[in-house]
C-alpha cells in the first residue's frame, strides 16, 4: 500500500515537473516579474473577499447536503473543515486528502463516517456538473469563435459527454442490473454507492446543489479571476473569457498532478493564449491566485493542529 502510494505520489511530481519545464520554457519571465509588480493592494484585497465569498457558498451547499443526510451541524463548523481541507489540500496533499479531513471531521460525531463521505463525494460530483454546464452554456453563447479551435471543440465535447455520463450513472439504479452489480462489489463500497444514490431519491436536492455549484463557480473561479485579469489590464472579451474559466477550472482538478501545480498554469497558458492572452499575464494571475489563496487557506492552521491533537 506504502509502496503504490508513494508510485503514485512521484508519478504526479512527474507530471508537474513536466508541465513547469514546459512553462519555464514558453514565458518571458521578465515580464511576469513586471506584472507582478504591477497589482495594486487593494486589487488583492477584492480577490480575497470575493474568494471567501465563493468559500461561504460552497459550505453552503455542503451544510445544505449533509442537512439531507441528517448530520445536522453549525455553518460555522462547515466554512472551518471546508477551509481546513483547503489548506490540507494545498499544504500536505502527499499525507491527507483535505476531502478525507472533511468527512471525517463531519461523521464522527455519531460515526456516521459512510454518509458523511458521501456528502463530500456529491460535493465534488455536482461540483463537476455545474461546471460543466456553464462550459456548455458559454461555448454555444460564443459558438462562432468556438468552433475555429479544433482543441476547444474536442474539449468541449470531452465535457459533455461526461455530463452525460454523469447522468448516465445518476439514472442507473433504475435498471436490474444495478442490483447485481452491487453484489459483486465489496460491501463498503456497495453500502458507499447506495449512500449517493440516496440523493436520487430527492432529484430536488440534486438540482439545488447544482445551482450552488454554478453560482460557486460564477464568483468564486470567474469573477474572482476576472479582478486579476481587470487589474493588470488583460485584454480579452467578457464573453472569450467566460468560455475558457470554466473549463479551465475542470482541466485544473484532474488529479493527474500534486495539488494541480503546472496543470493549472499549462491551462492558464493554452486557453487564454487562443484568445491572444499574453502568456506572461496569465502566468503572473496564476501565480497571485495561487499565492494568496495558499495564504487564506494558511488561517485554517489552528482548527487542523486541534483536530491532529483530538485524533
């Protein structure tokens, strides 16, 4: 186990490695330290606010799913897990995944650790769909330009045929062979996959944490990235930007690197460079977004050193 994990852990180093040499390589380093000097205080002030507005709707949501599930617990203790696995995430992703912190800190009161991972699991999965649908939506709004790009129509398609995937499989239970499948699957993760598909049952709950999804998505990816792309003066149109944001934020969680560092900035680079984004500019946004929000999450410290000292 010892063994895969750390196979798994240097494969990512790979990986980001690889994107960074790719990005060292493809900059005007000069310029992203001028951008970087450029940036006002106060622009990072209204990034900060505007992030934490997105933290305090995606808690939201999440007190929202777990309220479902009958874990009843203060907001307050939701925005410190969700912020608590933030910094987990960004600061020791080799050790813990912050996902992993959430649901234990949410189900062990009780020990309901089975539906309280399976309120971080439809987190993330609804997550995924609201993005997806704002990729779809922005894409046919700026078809045109869309389709003179070979690499965003086959990207754009990629995104939704995992939506209807993801549909797919939110409508399996009601085929026979679902039941069977289950019996063939080890009994934690059957006992897990009956405890999502629980949510089915209430399509009304589902539709709800998509519509928080897309609201996370609307302020705390696109308007507050868009702050950074205002103060340095990148150009690109409201609409352009809108049709790469979203899908950016998707291509950037595939866990195919530590904590999505050199994915991200790759992205970054590419769909922004279709629209004649300075890469330099857009390295420089990268490089702020992911400074300052290592740094908000940095405030979560005391909450998980507590939490080390009870476990």
């Amino acid at each position: 186990m010892k063994l895969n994990k750390n196979l798994k852990f240097f494969i990512k180093l790979a990986v980001s490695v690889g994107f960074l040499a790719w990005i060292f390589f493809r900059v005007n380093w000069s310029e992203v330290w001028h951008y970087l000097g450029e940036i006002k205080s106060w622009h990072l002030l209204v990034y900060v606010f505007i992030v934490i507005g997105g933290m305090v709707i995606s808690a939201h949501k999440w007190k929202m799913l777990s309220d479902y599930k009958g874990i009843k617990l203060p907001f307050s203790d939701f925005f410190k897990y969700y912020l608590t696995g933030t910094f987990i995430n960004n600061f020791m992703p080799s050790f813990i995944g912050g996902d992993t912190f959430r649901a234990y800190q949410v189900g062990k009161k009780g020990q309901r650790y089975m539906e309280s991972a399976s309120t971080v699991m439809i987190d993330r999965i609804t997550g995924f769909v609201g993005a997806t649908v704002l990729v779809i939506i922005f894409s046919l709004l700026n078809l045109k330009t869309i389709l003179q790009n070979d690499l965003l129509v086959a990207i754009d398609l990629l995104v939704l045929l995992s939506l209807f995937i993801d549909i797919f499989l939110a409508t399996a239970r009601h085929f026979s062979f679902w039941e069977k499948m289950h019996n063939l699957l080890p009994k934690k993760i059957s006992d897990l996959i009956r405890e999502l598909d629980h949510y089915n049952h209430n399509s009304k709950i589902i539709f709800r944490a998509v519509g928080w999804s897309m609201l996370f998505a609307l302020v705390g990816v696109a308007a507050a990235n868009y702050v950074l792309f205002w103060s340095l003066g990148a150009k690109i149109g409201i609409l352009n930007y809108l049709s790469v944001i979203f899908l950016i934020s998707i291509v950037s969680a595939i866990p195919i690197s530590i904590n999505n560092i050199g994915i991200k900035e790759w992205a970054y680079v590419t769909f922004f460079g279709f629209f004649g984004v300075s890469a330099s500019i857009v390295i420089a946004i990268a490089i702020i977004s992911r400074f300052l929000q290592m740094i908000l999450s940095f405030f979560a410290l005391p909450v998980y050193l507590k939490s080390k000292e009870v476990i």
